[in-house]
C-alpha cells in the first residue's frame, strides 16, 4: 500500500497539477485561442518563438496575470493544506487550521493597522499584505510565549493562548474598523477577509512560492515527529522524541507559510481543514504520505477554485474565500455526517 | 542492561508523592511494583520513563545517569507499554508498530525491508499479525494493548517499562503477555495489579506504600498475609506450592 501510494499517487497527483495548471491558463474572461496561450509561454520559458510574442495583450493577460495567479494559486494551496496538517498534529486536535491559533487575528489587526490607520507605509505598495504577515508572525510567537508562563507549552495551552490573543486581537481591530469613517478603505478590508490571487505578480511569487516548498519539504522530512505527535507527549518521549521544542519549531514555520500567504493572497478559508481531512479519510493519518499528497491536493484545489472565481460571474471576480467556504463547508458536512469518519469524538 | 533508581523523591507542590524510593533492576530481571491506588507505582515509572523528572535522585542505565541520555538515544534503551489514547486520529496496526522504529531512524532514513520484517515478527509474536491493516480505533482494549506490546518490541531495546500492562486484557492475554515479555530476555519493570500475576511470573517484587518502599525481595518472601492486610487492607490467605505462592482474597 505505502509503496503504492508513492509510486503510483504522488506522480499521478504531480501530472494532474501539471495539466491543470496548463488547461486552466487557457480559461478566463478573455478568450484567447490555445495556440497563442501556450505560444507566449513558451517563449517567456524556454525563449522559443519570434520575439513579438513578448509584447501585446495577449502576452500580458497570459504571462503578466493568468500564469502568476495559477502560481500563486500552488504555493498558497501548499501553504494552507500543510499547515492544517502540521496544526491538527501540534494540538492533537482534528479540527485545527492554519489560523486556529490566532494567526486570522493577528494578520487581521495587522491589515486594520495598515489600511485605517495607514501604518506600514513605509513598506510601500504591499503595506496590508507585509503588515498582515507581521500581524501573524508576532502573534504565532506571543501564542508560544503564552503558553510556556508557569510551565512548558502543552498542545491545550497552545489552543488556550491562541484563542486567548486571538480575542484581544479581533477586539482592537473591531474597536479601529468601528472609529474608522472611511467606507471605502472597509471595504478593501472586507474584500481582504475574502481572499483574492488577484494581486499576484512574479515578483511576490519568487519570494512566496520558494520558501512554500522548502517549508513543504521540510515538514515531509519530518513525517515520524508529525506520527508521533499524534500519540501524544507521553508515548512520543517515550519513541524518542520530546515534543516541546519540535512544537514550537514547527507552529514558527507554519506561521512563516501562513503568513505569506495571508501576505500574498488575504484570508482563504477552508482549504487548510477540508483538504488534511479528505485526504485522511482516504489515505490514513501517516504523514509520510499525508504530507505530500495534502500538498499536492491543496495547489490543485487552489488553481480550480481560482478558475472558477474567475469565470462563475460574467465580468466580475468572486473573492477565492467565499468560494473555498461555499465548497468546503458543505464538504465538511459531508464528512460529518458520514459515519465511518467521526472526527475521532 | 541494569536500571537502577537512587532515592527518587517527587513532589508535586507540597504534596510528596515518592518520599526516597531505591530500586535495582539487574540485566535480565523482571522486577514487579505493586502497591495500592496512589502508592506512587506510576509516579515512579514514570521518572524512570522520563515524562516526569525527579525533584531528587536519579535514574542509571549501568551507572550512566538516564539524564544525560538524549530522548532518542534513552529510546533505544527503554521501550515504554502504557495507557495512551489517540486523541482522534487513527493509524493503521502496522503503522502504529513501524513507529517502534522511530528512535533507530534519522529524518530522511526510509523504513527498509529489515524494519517490515521486525514490524512483522512483533506482530506475530503478539498474535496481532491478521490485523496488521486493520485500523488502530477499531480494536478492541485488548488488542490495542497487544499492538502497544507489538509496537514495544520492535524498539529492540534491552529494557521494557510496563505501567499496568495488563488493564484491559483478558486472563488469557494477560498471561501470554507476562509470558511474552518474560522471554524477551529484557530487563523489565512492571507496574502489577494483580498480585498473583505478580508472583508467578516477577523475579523480584517492590511493594510500594504510600510513597516509599514497604518491601523488597522474591515473591515467596515478600508475599506474607501481615503484609498485604497492612498495605492493601485486606484479608488474604497464602498457598504455598514449593516456590509457588497463591494469595487467596478474603472479605
């Protein structure tokens, strides 16, 4: 089965990534014939083709918005649905996401902070999307900070300091958005809280994506920690490995994944609870093989679900966000309902 | 490999829970605590297990103090069957004993065709081989005690910790487990309910009172009708069958 899985799972799972994001280039609101779309790519890739392909409209929708977004659409994807995983396992708890603990809050304060008050300037075009990082990556450390007060960071600590400043954090940013009289800029907040790959450009790919599937390989490598802490600190000591600093390790590099993509894209709901538990149900909780395909499965969902953003409203974009949740939610009824599958309660 | 624990003290706040308890576990013993509810029999395990630290002594591994062990290399030393619950996730039986392997393994090692074989051998050994895809939540106590034992086994190591091994088996499992940790040729320490249990197959016993040690030594001398009215409070009678001791429980 496990030697399967790899042979046979990862690679097809690796194809269909590749297809997908090679069919869904050609969809969008402009149609553009398939020819031309994978001309233009193949000249910007491998410099094939007459040099006039580098200029024109055609070139700019294909190479200068569709294909950064699908990309961005992978490393988001990655980022989410492993670090659900790696969450689920660090509070040994099945219903963890990427955000549970406090990292919505804390980018949410950090995006109230840049767009009402106008902080972060200094950090230029971007400045919602850096303080929202910032906002997530202090609060990832204060989480672990809180919880080691009177004795080390246990996974029911961790979940009691996230919900914790998670809460002071949401009341700050409510008391600002309520001050605020600028309808507008609310607005932008609002749509930020949805989610978008609208903003994605090369640049914020070169640094986002990179560093998404170095943490991705990382956590794949670190598949018998990720087992172990499943069965809790006692038994995982007693295997040889003690869970405190792995931890704190691995909630630090989750919030850095987190948080570039809350830096990148906003909040997208969802993805990081859905794809961990769809995957478990059909693969079993060993993240040797979790990990991976978690990830993989995620950067798929991603790239379809942003498809579909694209093209389900004539003329307009819904926000990924509403659409991860108006698919996900129902999914994870799904799930509920089915009773094979009883989230362990 | 010999344990061996010097004047283990634990305290939690005020509270003394172990009061200076010595113990020796010479290579190739199977040592029995036993002790009424709240004696310290787990406290104590537990410190030579390392999920607690004493607030004094020590623990040695011959003559090697177990904290200047790295949690994996202690690992490799001490294999550890206890109550542990899952907390919702589930794994597969021979998934479950593949983390056995766990503290033989560096992150980027694969589990190889010699690790398989081991995860096989233990499951047989433990007559859990038929559910080896079977998944973990769906067994019974009994038979996620047994993968536990399993998943002990393949840790290979020279010492065997069990905290009351035995909870949730029937009589038939908990003699065969007794017996199957017995031939493993381990040094073992074993928290025991069941003082029958604990005489037939312990080579040594530690009665454990109220956080200190009540007395020590083979079964037959330690097993005596004074002393288990004293410690556990009620009235037994003792068989004696040559070496063979049978207690006999009174109202």
């Amino acid at each position: 089965m496990k030697k399967r899985i790899n042979t046979i799972v990862l690679p097809v799972l690796v194809l269909v990534l590749g297809l997908s994001i090679l069919l869904a280039v050609t969809i969008g609101s402009v149609q553009i014939p398939f020819t031309d779309v994978y001309k233009v790519i193949l000249y910007e890739l491998f410099g094939i083709g007459s040099a006039e392909l580098a200029t024109g409209a055609v070139h700019d929708v294909v190479w200068l918005i569709r294909l950064p977004r699908l990309v961005l659409a992978v490393g988001v994807g990655m980022a989410l649905s492993i670090s659900g995983v790696v969450m689920q396992s660090i509070v040994r708890n099945p219903l963890a996401d990427p955000y549970i603990l406090g990292v919505s809050s804390g980018s949410y304060l950090g995006a109230v902070l840049a767009l009402l008050l106008g902080l972060g300037k200094m950090f230029g075009g971007n400045a919602v999307g850096v303080m929202a990082f910032i906002g997530a990556f202090i609060i990832s450390l204060a989480v672990v900070a809180l919880s080691n007060v009177g004795g080390k960071a246990s996974a029911v600590k961790l979940l009691l300091a996230g919900t914790a400043l998670s809460a002071v954090c949401s009341a700050f940013s409510n008391f600002i958005v309520y001050r605020a009289n600028d309808s507008n800029r609310i607005q932008i907040l609002v749509n930020w809280t949805m989610g978008s790959l609208g903003a994605a450009k090369w640049n914020i790919n070169a640094v986002v994506v990179p560093i998404v599937f170095v943490c991705a390989i990382f956590f794949w490598s670190q598949f018998r920690t990720l087992n172990l802490m499943l069965l809790g600190d006692e038994a995982a000591i007693s295997l040889g490995v003690d869970l405190y600093t792995r931890r704190i390790l691995y909630l630090l590099v989750s919030a850095l994944m987190v948080g570039l993509s809350v830096y990148s894209a906003g909040m997208i709901g969802f993805v990081g609870l859905i794809i961990p538990h769809a995957i478990r149900m059909i693969f079993g909780s060993d993240h040797r093989t979790l990990v991976p395909i978690c990830a993989l499965t995620g950067s798929i969902f991603l790239v379809w679900a942003d498809v579909l953003c694209r093209v389900i409203i004539r003329g307009a974009e819904l926000p990924i966000g509403i659409l991860t949740s108006m698919i996900g939610a129902p999914i994870f009824v799904y799930l509920m309902a089915r009773r094979k599958y009883s989230f362990g309660v | 490999m010999e344990i061996s624990a010097e004047n283990i003290q634990v305290q939690f706040d005020k509270k003394e829970i172990l009061k200076g308890v010595d113990l020796v576990a010479r290579s190739g013993r199977f040592i029995g605590v036993v002790g009424p509810n709240g004696s310290g029999k787990s406290t104590l395990l537990k410190c030579i297990y390392r999920v607690l630290k004493p607030t004094k002594g020590a623990i040695y591994l011959d003559d090697v103090a177990l904290r200047n062990y790295s949690a994996k290399e202690a690992a490799k030393k001490i294999a550890v069957v206890a109550q542990h619950n899952l907390a919702g996730f589930d794994f597969t039986v021979q998934e479950m004993v593949l983390m056995g392997r766990a503290p033989h393994k560096n992150a980027l090692d694969r589990d190889n065709a010699h690790d398989y074989q081991i995860v096989d051998d233990a499951l047989k050994t433990t007559g859990m081989e038929a559910f080896k895809e079977r998944s973990f939540s769906s067994l019974s106590g009994g038979e996620q005690q047994r993968v536990i034992l399993a998943r002990a086994l393949a840790q290979q190591t020279p010492c065997l910790i069990l905290d009351e091994p035995t909870n949730h088996l029937d009589i038939r499992y908990q003699l065969q487990l007794m017996r199957i940790v017995k031939e493993s040729g381990c040094t073992i320490i074993s928290a025991i309910h069941d003082l029958n249990i604990a005489a037939r197959y312990c080579d040594e016993i530690y009665v454990l009172s109220k956080g200190c040690i009540r007395a020590h030594g083979a079964p037959h001398s330690v097993f005596t009708k004074e002393l288990i009215n004293e410690v556990f409070g009620v009235k037994a009678t003792l068989l004696r069958e040559q070496d063979e001791i049978f207690i006999v429980f009174r109202e």
